[in-house]
C-alpha cells in the first residue's frame, strides 16, 4: 500500500469502519442463536455445527481486532506520535487484510469440496489458489518488516488479490452449476432452487465487488481508497458470513399448497440430492430438511 493517509482522511475510515463494524455486531448475536439453536424454540442443538461456529468466532476476534487497531491509529494520530509507533499494528493489519479473505475463501472451498460428494478432484484449483494465497500472506508479513521493498509487497498484494477473486468466482461457479445440474435431473422445486441459488450468488457477488475494488484501487487509487476499501472489504466478510448462516437457518416456510418436499446433501454422489414428495390429507411444511433450508451453506451434510 502507499504511504499513510492524512489524519482526515484516517477519521473518516474509521467512521466507515464504526458503522460497519456495528452491523457487524448486530448480525453476530442472532448467528449465533441459530448455530447454538433449534429454531422451534431455544433448546441447544443435539448437533452443533462446531467447524462452522469456530469460523465465525475466528472471524469475530479478527474483525474486533483490526477496528481495535484502526482506533489506536487514530489516536496516535491525533496525538501527533506517528512513525515508529504505528509500524507493528500497520504489519498487524496488513496481515489480518490477508487472514480475513483467506478464511473466506477456505470456507467457500470447503463448501464446495462438500456439494461434490467431498472430491478432491472438483477442488484441486481452488485448493491451489488457496495455497497461493496463504504464501502470499506469510510473505507479505515478512516484507512488511523489509524497508525500500515496494516492488515486492505491490507484486505479493496483486498476486494475493488475483487469486482470491479467481477463487470465488471459480468456486461459486462449482456450487450453482452442481445444484443446478442435480436440481434438473430430480425435478426439485423451482422455488427452492432459486432461494439457494441467490444465497450463492449474492453472497458470492458481494465479496467479489469489494475485492475487485481493492483491486483496481493498487493501480489507480491514492492511499485513501486502498485503506478505505480494505477496511470495507475486512468488515464486508464478517458481515457476508453472518448473513449466509442467518437466512440458511431460518425457519421453514410452510407451504400447505403442495406436499412436503426436501432437499438433502449427503456424501454420495448419488444421492446428492433427494427429493420426498409425499400426498397426506394433512398439510405438511415444506422446506429443506435439518435446521437448516440449505445445510452445504453451513458447510454440512446431512445424513
């Protein structure tokens, strides 16, 4: 990145990140509740989804401590003492830059690795773009340390950015064809499809806009723009992995017009998906099966 902005700028960044960051913490509580409960009522899970629950905790600390370091720079602005003081936490926040994307894009490719019967053969790309990425991050965090070595941070920053956005359009490509492909072969709802398709593709779009803004803003963008959408981007992930998790755990919506039909992933290939359609003179819910209306967005099968 280029050189500190001035001391204006850092406020209004940091006013940005307050209002993020209290979004942020609005959603966190109630992600939570539906990791931790039932949905019928608040009696904990008998299965809690723990891979699941220490990525959002990972993601929690981070977050707090990136906005913990913004403030302190602020301070330390205004109090004029600058410089030496400064060089440990912008390292510090250069490195949580690179962890927060890096747990998302982790967290995609397991989902992905997930709604293709865990084959290795489906994510050996991003696999290796994930690679990449946590190279680059080690790297970045050395050179940091290095002074007079722009050329090599701005080549480590690029690299890490290409293939991160290559990663999440790569993987989101994988998981909307997959339950569009296996949708077509067992005629599952229209409806249904649909929700899962743009809890995809939403969360997948999102992401990708802020990243490929922090992206063009390295090459025509002053040091504002980088620390501001970089702060955009860190907030943008925590709050993109709450909303993925609220509106998959939310409860079903109960349909009396047609029967009951759900949507299964399991470890199989085969049966991938598997669809129930059951004629009662009773009405039934009709939703996705589990505590959940799309389990492979939390990262589980169900069994």
């Amino acid at each position: 990145m280029s050189g500190l902005p001035s001391l204006e700028d850092q406020i209004a960044i940091l006013f940005a990140t307050s209002v993020l960051y209290g979004l942020y913490l609005a959603t966190l509580p109630v992600c939570l509740r539906w990791l931790l409960y039932d949905y019928d009522d608040w009696k904990p899970r008998r299965h809690i989804n723990w891979s699941m629950l220490a990525v959002t905790l990972i993601i929690f600390v981070s977050t707090t401590l990136d906005t913990a370091l913004i403030v302190r720079r602020n301070l330390l602005g205004a109090a004029h003492n600058v410089g030496s003081n400064v060089l440990w936490s912008n390292t510090a926040q250069a490195f949580l830059a690179h962890v927060q994307p890096l747990i998302a894009d982790a967290v995609l490719t397991y989902r992905c690795w997930i709604v293709y019967s865990k084959s290795f053969v489906a994510v050996a790309f991003p696999v290796f773009l994930l690679l990449v990425d946590l190279a680059c991050t080690i790297a970045s965090a050395y050179w940091a340390q290095e002074q007079g070595q722009p050329k090599i941070i701005n080549i480590i920053v690029v690299l890490y950015w290409v293939c991160s956005i290559t990663l999440t359009l790569y993987a989101t490509s994988l998981i909307a064809h997959k339950i569009t492909v296996i949708a077509k072969i067992r005629s599952l709802p229209t409806r249904r499809i649909l929700f899962a398709m743009r809890i995809i593709i939403e969360s997948g779009l999102l992401y990708t806009t802020t990243c490929v803004m922090l992206f063009i803003s390295f090459f025509t963008g002053t040091a504002f723009a980088q620390y501001f959408l970089s702060a955009l981007n860190f907030q943008v992930v925590g709050i993109m992995s709450n909303l993925i998790l609220i509106r998959v755990a939310q409860p079903p919506i109960r349909d009396t017009s047609q029967p009951t039909t759900t949507v299964q992933f399991t470890n199989h290939f085969s049966s991938a998906f598997a669809s129930e359609a059951t004629s009662h003179s009773q009405p039934k819910e009709h939703y996705l099966p589990g505590n959940s209306r799309l389990d492979v967005e939390r990262g589980q099968t169900v069994e």
